[in-house]
C-alpha cells in the first residue's frame, strides 16, 4: 500500500506540472462550459446539455491525453526507465494513473455542476453522488482506453495519430457536441458504437430525466465501462514497456480493438433494437 500511495502522491504532483494536463482537463471545458452556458442561460434542458458537454471534454482529454499521451511522454524522456531499477512494478503505475486522474478531475465535476445551478439556475440531479460514480466509472474507463494506446505506440508521432483517431469521432458522434437526435441515419448507426455515446446517455438519463445508476439502460453502460477497465487495465499490463527502444509488432495494435469490444457488443444490441 505504501508503494501505491508514494505513486500516486509522485504521480499528482508531476501531472499538475504539465500545462497539457491543465489545460484539457480544465482550462479547455471551462471555456466550452462559460462560452455556451452565457449563450443558453435560462433554458435548463440546454444548460444540461452545455454540462454533459463540458465534463464529456474533460473525460476524453483526461484519458487521451493526460493518461494516454503523458504515458508516451513519460516513456520516451526516460521517466520509466528510472522506476525500472527499483523494485516496483508496472500495476503500480498503472494504478497510480487512474486514481491522480480522478483525484485531479472530479473536484472539476462537483465545481461545474455548482456553477451551473447557481449561475445559470440549472436544477441539481436528484441523484446528484449517483451521478458522480457514473462520471467516475466514465473517467477511468478512457483512461485504461488511453493507457492501452499508450502501450501499442511505438513513438509520440505514432501514439498522437492513434488518440486523434479516437477523440474526434468521440466528441463529435457522441452526441456530446451535437443532439444526436439531429443526426441522419448513417450518422445515428455510427452512433451506437461510439463509447463516449453512453458516457454522454448516462448523464442526460441521469439530469434531465432523474434517473439512477440502477436504471437498465444506465446499468448496461456501467457493466461495459467496468469491462473496459478490466479489460485496459490488464491489456497495459500486459504490453507494458519501460524504454522507448522496446517496440512492440504493428499487429500489436489490435489489442485496442478488444478494449473496445464490449462498446461494439453494446452497439450491436442497440442498433438491433432500433
């Protein structure tokens, strides 16, 4: 427990030093959060989709790019390589990952949603610490995704085309950026095998229709979320790399698609249904 409390406490105060950190788990949504909310103020149903917006930005930046992205980082400047003469291994620093991105992101949760409902009267979710787990389980399950392309990159150059090919498509076919009740069929298909799509459900469930986690369709996000960081957290393991000069074969790669199976699973089920 010790070695897990010195990671993490390592971990916090180096992550409050990258500026990338700050920005895309902060500074990036607030100006989202503050641009939109000025614009939509006094309509409750679009204050909550300006918050599912604003916390869905700082999931995906908080699991491409500061879990994902820093672990590249910290890879390629020899950080790694000096853990690896101690007597520690890799489930620590995995670890450690997830728990600095929570402690780091969810007092960035609990702020928005009080400036929403005192600046711009939006109304509490009924289940208010409900919603916070269902955020959190979100949170970390992009982190075990980011933590598995960080682990299949041979290189930054490498590992910032792998994030970009998953956040884009994430923010903007979510439903996240746009009503995905907008979306032309093509669009609205696609949709059901996006991950973010059921971070972004589960929140619209949860504060507009004051919905719990328990709720089936929530309680479907949250088994695959579960499976996902299950299934990331032993896939990292599993292709964890000290030094930058240990490379890993190209079909390594598709390690990214069994991450994401359950999604593709979960996808397949609500396209039959529609």
């Amino acid at each position: 427990m010790k070695t897990y409390l010195a990671v993490i406490t390592m971990d916090i105060k180096l992550a409050l030093r990258l500026r990338a950190v700050i920005f895309f788990n902060y500074l990036f949504p607030l100006i989202f959060f503050f641009t939109f909310a000025t614009v939509l103020k006094g309509d409750s149903g679009a204050m909550t989709f300006v918050v599912t917006m604003s916390v869905t930005l700082g999931v995906l930046g908080s699991g491409f790019f500061g879990a994902g992205i820093r672990a590249i980082q910290e890879r390629e400047l020899g950080i790694l390589r000096r853990y690896k003469v101690t007597p520690i291994t890799p489930t620590p620093l995995l670890v450690g990952s997830m728990v600095t991105g929570w402690i780091i992101f969810i007092p960035y949760i609990v702020l928005l949603l009080l400036m929403a409902h005192y600046i711009y009267a939006m109304p509490l979710p009924q289940h208010f610490f409900e919603l916070l787990a269902f955020i959190s389980l979100g949170l970390i399950a992009f982190r075990a995704l980011g933590l598995v392309i960080a682990s299949v990159a041979n290189t930054m150059q490498e590992g910032t085309i792998l994030v970009q090919l998953f956040y884009f498509p994430m923010l903007l076919l979510s439903g996240a950026t746009f009503p995905s009740e907008k979306f032309p069929r093509v669009m609205q298909i696609l949709h059901n095998f996006i991950p973010a799509t059921y971070l972004v459900q589960g929140m619209k469930n949860m504060m507009l229709r004051g919905q719990g986690m328990a709720e089936k369709e929530n309680l479907l996000a949250v088994v695959v979320m579960l499976l996902t960081i299950l299934g990331g957290g032993l896939i990292s393991m599993k292709l964890f790399r000290w030094e930058k000069e240990e490379k890993i074969r190209g079909s390594a790669k598709l390690w990214v698609l069994a991450v994401l199976a359950p999604f593709f699973v979960m996808g397949i089920w609500n396209w039959w249904r529609s």
